[in-house]
C-alpha cells in the first residue's frame, strides 16, 4: 500500500517565524489532506487537495501529484499552530496517515 | 448530525472485558471508517464501511476486534477479551463518498474514543 512520509518529525518555532513541512507519497495520489491535531486530541481539516495551491489565512498547501509530495505553510505562526500535522493519502477506498511533524510555537 | 459524535469519550475497563465504541456520522454520509491512533502516531486504518457493507477489515489486528453498520448509519466497534495493548484513541471518520474521492472523499473525524485497559 501507499507509504506517506512527513519531515521534519519536529519542529520548534518563535512566534511570528514561517515554517515549511512536506509529505512525501510513495505512489502518486489523486487526492490528499492536511489535518492538525491540537493539544486537545482534535483532528482539525485544513485542507483537501488534489494538486496546486489552495490558501486559508495564514496557512496554505501546494500538492505536486506527479512528483507525489505536498507542502504545508505556515505563515506568521502563532502559539495556537502547536500540535501535530498529519497528511494523509488514498489508498484503495481509504486514507493512510503519516506519523506527522509535531510543531511547537513558543511565545 | 452536524459532526461526527462518538461515544464514550472516554473508556477505563480491565483486562478481559469486552467494549464496544460508538460511532454516529455525518448525516448523509455514506463512508465510515474506523482508525486507531498509538500516542505518537499517526491514525492507523482499522475497517471502513460503505453504507452498511464492510468493504475491508484487513486492519483489523485480530479477530478479538470487529464492527458493524447494520443501518448504514451508526457505526459500532467491538473489541472482546481486552488486552493492555489495545489501549490507544480510536477514531472514527465520515465522509459523503469513498475517501479520497475527487469531490466527496474528504474524511470528518470525531474526536474520538480513549480507550485504556488495566
């Protein structure tokens, strides 16, 4: 099945700094989603992309289907970005998970 | 519902009883899956339904563990005989079309069920 890498597993950031983190799909996807797990266990969508660039304030995500990765970026960060992204990839009729990037932004 | 409901929140039981986890969808969503998460770790894809057929359990880790959709809407997990093990976040997620559809496949989760075996 597919397998779906994350970098970097953590990431440690002052407030206000930009930050990048990828995932990385062993076969190509047609589909993918960005989620952020907050300190309280919630599974938060951010986005659902197939491929090019979608926008949501501060936090953007580009896809490149062919090159099976995605980029996740975060813009101005605040204290509430910490927690863990996950991306996730079809596989068959379901999702598979990274083991995600753990960002924390301190004050 | 206007999310995915799950219940109970929380589940403390000891080793060797059975427990099951409920799971209710979006309305209108005909795919549920059920997932797993290890701390530390990604959710890991345990069985998934379309209405109230299964359509794989290969992430089942074994035959203690086993769901059903009987109406195409709630959702139930069951797991007989705990073990320390098995104690993790189950999640359950909806979406309105097969995951990873172009236009229905996005998954809602719900916010899960600890569950922690003595």
């Amino acid at each position: 099945g597919i397998q779906v890498e994350q970098s970097p597993p953590d990431l440690i950031l002052q407030e206000g700094a930009n930050s990048t983190l990828r995932c990385n799909f062993s076969d190509s996807v047609n589909n993918l989603q960005w989620f952020h797990q907050n300190p309280w266990g919630q599974l938060i969508n951010l986005f659902y992309i197939p491929s090019g660039t979608k926008q949501n304030g501060r936090l953007s995500a580009t896809t490149v289907a062919t090159e099976r990765y995605s980029l996740l970026y975060i813009s101005s960060s605040q204290t509430t970005d910490s927690g863990v992204y996950f991306c996730a990839g079809p596989h068959n009729n379901d999702m598979r998970f990274g083991a995600g990037t753990r960002l924390t932004v301190k004050p | 519902g206007a999310g995915v409901s799950q219940s109970p929140r929380y589940k403390v039981t000891k080793r060797g009883q059975d427990v099951a986890l409920r799971c209710d969808p979006i309305s209108g969503h005909v795919s549920l899956y059920w997932y797993r998460q290890a701390l530390g770790q990604g959710p890991e894809f345990l069985t998934y339904f379309n209405y109230e057929a299964q359509q794989d359990k290969s992430g089942l880790p074994n035959d203690r563990f086993s769901a059903e959709r009987p109406e195409g809407s709630i959702s139930t997990l069951t797991i007989q005989r705990t073990e320390q093990r098995d104690s993790a976040m189950y999640r359950c997620a909806s979406s309105l079309g097969l995951a990873g559809g172009f236009d229905t496949g996005e998954l809602f989760f719900g916010e899960g069920s600890r569950l922690t075996v003595l």
